[in-house]
C-alpha cells in the first residue's frame, strides 16, 4: 500500500483550502506585497486567502560563495566546532548529523552571510532541489548549494504552515517549472523568491497545521500497523498456522479415521521435538517416498534450447515453478547420456538442498527436466502421504529448522541426501491430511486476500 500519495493529497487539500471550514469571525489576509499575476497561479483560492510571493513572507539568505569558502580538507567530521550544512545532511525534513561536517569558530567568522539561526528552513538548490530541513538549533552555516529561508513575522506566516507549503506538491509543482540546467537541474534564490504561497488567514494557518499533523500521525501509526502486517505479522501468522497443521491442531480428528500404521522404525524420545495426536506417527522421509534424489553435480554444456536444466533458483518463495526463469538447456541429446535425467511427473515434490535450503513445489504436471545438484526431487507414496500435506511439512518452521541444522558446507550450505532421507515427518491419517491441506489453503487465501484489500485501500 503506497501512503505516499495520501499523504500529498492531505497537503494539497491544506493548502487549497478545503482541509478545515472557513469561518466568518476571522479577517481576511492583507494583501503582503505584490500580488501574483492570475495567469501565475494554480488555481483559485477561498475568499479571504491570498496568494504571496515568498519573498514577501520570508528572507532569503544564499551560503557565502567568495574567496572565504571553506575547502573540505579543512574540514573536520568530529563534532567540535560548528555545523556545516549540505544538501545530503537534510534528511525527512530535519539537519542530521550522521555525515555532518563541522567548522572551526574562526572559519564560520570569516563567511560573510550563510549563517544559521534556530528555526530556519533550509533548502536545497541543486540536485535534490526542493529538498528541505530546518534547523533546530542557532549556529554553523550552509554550504553554496543551499539557501536559508528565515520567516519574518509569525503573526503574518506560522513556521509550522511555512512546512506544510514546502512539503505541498504546490511547492513541489513550482520547484519543477522553476527548474534549469542541462546536466544538472538547479533552483537558484531568485527563483524561490518568486513563488507563490497560498496564505490563508492567521487562525486558520494554525487549524490547518494542528489537523494536518494530527491526519499525518494517524497516517504513520496506519503505515507501521500495515508493515508490521505485510512483513513480519504476515510470516508469523503463517508459520503459526504450519507449526499447528503439523501438531494436529488445525483441524479435529475424526473417529472414523483410521490411525496411521507405523512404516519403519519408530524414533526415540529425544529424536523428535513434540508429542503427536493418538492417530498420528513420525515416519522418516525416505519411507514416505518411492524414489528420493538429487540431481547432476556436472550439468550438461548450455545449448539455449532442448532440455530445461532446473536448479535452485528457479523454485520461488511461494512454492512456483519459474520456467521462464530457467536459463539453462541441455541439447537433446542429453537427455540420453545424463545418468541424472529425470522426468518430474505430476505430485512430484521438489525441495532446493544447496544455497538456498528449503524452498519447495508441487510439480503441476509431467514434464522433462534434467536436475543439478541444488535441488531434490522426492517421489512421495501416494498411498501415504499426500504431496500437498508433505510441501505443507517440508515447509513448516520445525522442518526448515531441521534441514537447516543438518546442513553442511562453508562456502555453500548444502544438505546431504541422507540427511534428508532421515527427517523425521509428522504423519496424521491420510484423509486429515487433505483436510488440512485444505484448511491451511483457506487460511493462506485469506491473509492474502486481506492484503489485497490493504493495499487496494
């Protein structure tokens, strides 16, 4: 969801006059300076605003650019001295002193204009220009690709209402006209001087300021509540619902299923993390599988058409098959020499074992492919497990950890074969398996649905 745009729009809607109501007992806006030409303004105001040249609302002060200009080898990044101010120290509005240069006392006397006072606004002329921050604090000065804007009279222009112009895309709209330079866009003050600034009366200034940041507040505690949910909130809710299917706590078990019979040996106590349902059992992988392999450690030469050559990278997060991705071919012929050539049939389940540990996909259809080294294929026994419940395993917190944990490799984690045959799966009776499966989809197909909805909004 982009809140960017609603934030504009809020601005725009301050600074048109159609954020807070007019009212009848405040007095209309003298006229401060010249006015604005009809053909030089945007659009049209509410009766008792003006327009007004910001040159007659605020002091316009350049850096100093003469012989006295401070060379940055004299410079010094150790906070002794005083501030000197950049366009890449003007960061969300503010001076930040993360890569702040400073002068000594003595330099900052010598410039002859430049200097900052608490509360002036700062702003960019070159590269970023546009680009603002205010001071918080007297002292320093700015270097030559700023300006100083310093209000004049509070009772005329409220500081906080000054903000909101500049963070407008009225400011913005203006600043790209305005505009010249063939290599570099750059503003210079006189152009700055000459913009216009929707000024509405005193009393309403400081209404549309105290909504504005009271809209705006709102807006940040909406943004941090979205992220948490499209991230983090997203991925434990997720993890949540795969921890409880594999638990049996997803879905209730029936009497009329029968209880899974043991297939291979039984593990230990301490082989296993948590007790499983009556029914249930924890089975090795290489017992739920008729067939579990890797695939070839020499890949056969690219030839840009023939064979598909599937590796790690091209089974995604969500548990696709990227064959767009694929940008490796074996000739046909390969398909007869390579001792690894597989056919991936439909309910195949793939699971990546180098790198990128433990991203897996159902398999969709059959389909040729010949397999490296980074990807596993497991041919699961249908007649045990469904293919879908098994990716649903694979991919839950316990088996990533697992697989995780049994990795080996320095420059490359990878997971041996017989590693992996020896995970230990959670094994409800087949018929719960689907309804689980089917409730994790219901699930899933919500949260995404909601984001849709977030993001829509």
């Amino acid at each position: 969801m982009e809140f960017g745009p609603l934030r504009q729009h809020i601005l725009q809607l301050a600074v048109s006059g159609q954020l807070v109501e007019q009212l009848d007992s405040e007095p209309a806006v003298e006229q401060v300076g010249p006015a604005p030409k009809p053909d030089e303004v945007p659009f049209e105001l509410p009766p008792k605003w003006r327009w007004v040249l910001v040159s007659s609302l605020v002091d316009l002060i350049n850096g100093d650019r003469g012989p006295n200009y401070p060379n940055k080898s004299k410079l010094t990044s150790i906070d002794t001295g005083l501030p000197f101010v950049n366009a890449k120290d003007l960061i969300r509005g503010k001076v930040s002193y993360k890569s702040l240069q400073f002068l000594t006392v003595e330099q900052s006397k010598n410039l002859a204009r430049g200097h900052i006072l608490e509360g002036d606004f700062l702003l960019c002329l070159r590269a970023a220009a546009g680009k603002f921050g205010i001071a918080e604090s007297s002292g320093g000065a700015i270097g030559a690709g700023l300006v100083i804007l310093r209000p004049r009279s509070i009772e005329t222009l409220l500081p906080q209402y000054f903000r909101v112009y500049l963070e407008s895309d009225l400011f913005k709209d203006q600043v790209k006209q305005a505009r010249h330079g063939s290599c570099q866009l750059n503003l210079n003050a006189g152009n700055v001087a000459k913009f216009a600034v929707a000024l509405p009366p005193h009393d309403e200034q400081r209404r549309i300021v105290e909504v504005v940041d009271d809209l705006m507040g709102r807006l940040d505690q909406m943004e941090a509540a979205y992220s948490e949910f499209a991230g983090p909130m997203t991925e434990h809710f997720r993890n949540l619902v795969l921890n409880k299917a594999i638990r049996g706590e997803l879905v209730p078990q029936l009497d009329c299923e029968p209880e899974v019979e043991q297939v291979g040996p039984a593990p230990k106590p301490d082989e296993v993390p948590f007790k499983l349902p009556p029914k249930w059992k924890w089975i090795q992988l290489n017992q739920l599988a008729q067939k579990i392999t890797d695939g070839t450690h020499n890949p056969p030469p690219n030839s840009g058409a023939g064979i598909p050559v599937l590796s790690a990278k091209d089974i995604d997060e969500s548990g696709n098959l990227q064959f767009n991705n694929v940008n490796r071919w074996a000739p046909e012929e390969a398909w007869v020499t390579e001792s690894k050539k597989i056919l991936i049939e439909q309910d195949d389940v793939l699971l990546t074992i180098v790198g990128t540990i433990g991203r897996s996909a159902v398999v969709k259809s059959s389909v040729r492919f010949i397999l490296q080294r980074s990807v596993a294929i497991i041919k699961p026994n249908h007649n045990l497990v469904n293919s879908l419940y098994l990716r649903l395993s694979l991919t839950s917190p316990y088996a990533q950890f697992a697989l995780r944990q049994g990795s080996a490799g320095t420059a490359q984690k990878g997971i041996y074969l017989n590693k992996l045959k020896q995970l230990w799966i959670p094994l409800p009776p087949l018929e719960e398996q689907r309804r689980i499966v089917a409730k994790v989809e219901e699930l899933f197909a919500g949260v995404k649905q909601l984001s849709s909805l977030m993001e829509y909004a």
